[in-house]
C-alpha cells in the first residue's frame, strides 16, 4: 500500500513520524555487526540489526544506550541525534524494527496498527504475533549484548519514540536495566515489571497529534501506581524531538 492509499489517520501518523528524519542533520557512524536472529513458528525469521554510534574519546564507553524508532521510521532516525546528544561516556545502539512497514518504503514497524488508529482506544495489542515475536527478539538481543559490547545491563538505558516508546516500557520494565526513556511514547500492555525498578524518564509534546497528551499522563500514572520513579516532562513540541528534550536525556543519562 503506497502512502497516498493510506487512510487519513494513518497517514498522518507516518508523516508525524517520518517528519523526524527531517529535523535533524544525517549522522550515521556505521552499520554494526551486533544482530541477532530468531526463525519462530511456521519457520518465518526474524532478525534485528543496528547502527552503533562510539564516542571519538580515547577511552572505551562504560555505558549503554539503546534508542528504538517509532512505526515507519527505521534506525537513522534516532541514529542522527547521536553526535547532539553530546555523551562521550556512552556507546550508542540503534536498531530496525524486524518488520518492513507496509505503506513506507524503507520504513520498519515492531507491529501493525490496526487502520486509522488514533490512539483513542486500546485494541489488544497484546494477542498481536507481530508484537509476541518483537518482544522476544528485542529482549533476547539486549540480553546478548554484554559479550559483544562489553556493558552490563545494568549500565544500559534503553529508550524509545512513539511505537519504540512503548517497546520500551513493554521489554525495559521487565529487565534490570539502568534506565528508561520514553519519548512521545505509550503503554500498549498493562504495566508488567519483573526486575528492579528502573528510573523512567518520560517526554512528550503538548501539541502531539498523533499520541495525544492525555495518554502520557495515563503513562505516568500508572507508572508511579506500579512504584517506578517517573521523570516526567510536558514540552511546548508536537510528535517530535526538540532541543530541549534532548538536554533532559543528555542529563538524565549523566546522573545515571
């Protein structure tokens, strides 16, 4: 399906969402070996493959952070925002999403929306294979990264914008990581955390359209229902990353 035969909806989503790449310059440092694969039932495969972005500091990165795109973005999306993010103690990943998305070329999804979604309702994500199948393969790749990049999970940050927001919450609540972000991000399960609680740092625009606020402020409530310590920030932005939001990560991944 080409964009132009995309419903309104969606299409205004992919547009928020591509409109990302445009904000910011074009930095990729070089496409990574760190991938994993999975084959699941019915022998589809799977894999998850990542730009990696290292600081130019002589001394090696003692930290982690790993950025999921959102739905019909792909991994240069947040790959660009590497060099303004200015953390030369972090080693940077950003992966695809293992599904093409169907409207944008070069684009990757974790899963399918169901058409002119907007976010009023809560379809059942959770019975959706395609999220099962990205649930188990983003957790199985983050578990396997400390013999191939050196850092602890407990030195890692996972974050996420829009769709990668709510991986994100989905994965990172469920593993002793160091830190979470959510940027422009959303709850599809219930809350679930089966390791220590984690900081979570949540942005979000008050002039989102396509996730709109009121799901944030949900975000966090039940968030801090659950016990999380929740970071959280309304900003003057719509579906997008500002400056300003990149100076709150820069400094919530530094006290980390």
């Amino acid at each position: 399906m080409t964009l132009q035969n995309a419903t309104l909806s969606n299409r205004k989503l992919l547009e928020n969402e591509i409109a990302l790449a445009a904000q910011v310059v074009g930095y990729i440092k070089g496409k990574s070996a760190i991938a994993i694969a999975r084959t699941y039932l019915g022998g589809r495969t799977l894999s998850l493959h990542a730009i990696t972005h290292t600081p130019s500091a002589a001394q090696k990165p003692a930290k982690l952070l790993v950025a999921l795109h959102g739905w019909g973005a792909n991994a240069q999306d947040l790959a660009s925002l590497a060099p303004y993010l200015n953390l030369p103690d972090y080693q940077m990943l950003f992966p695809d999403a293992p599904f093409p998305h169907p409207q944008a070329p070069g684009g990757r999804m974790w899963y399918r929306l169901p058409i002119g979604y907007d976010f009023q309702n809560q379809p059942d994500f959770v019975s959706q294979t395609d999220l099962a199948e990205s649930r188990q393969l983003l957790t199985t790749w983050l578990q396997n990264l400390e013999p191939t990049v050196g850092i602890p999970l407990s030195q890692t940050i996972l974050a996420g914008f829009s769709q990668g927001g709510a991986m994100t919450l989905d994965v990172g609540l469920q593993l002793p990581l160091a830190g979470l972000i959510v940027l422009s991000g959303y709850l599809h399960a219930p809350v679930k955390i089966e390791s220590p609680i984690c900081p979570v740092l949540v942005i979000h625009g008050q002039h989102d359209p396509v996730v709109p606020l009121a799901i944030a402020q949900r975000t966090q409530k039940e968030l801090t229902l659950q016990g999380v310590a929740v970071r959280y920030y309304e900003l003057t932005m719509g579906h997008e990353v500002q400056p300003e939001a990149l100076n709150l990560i820069r400094e919530f991944c530094e006290i980390l």
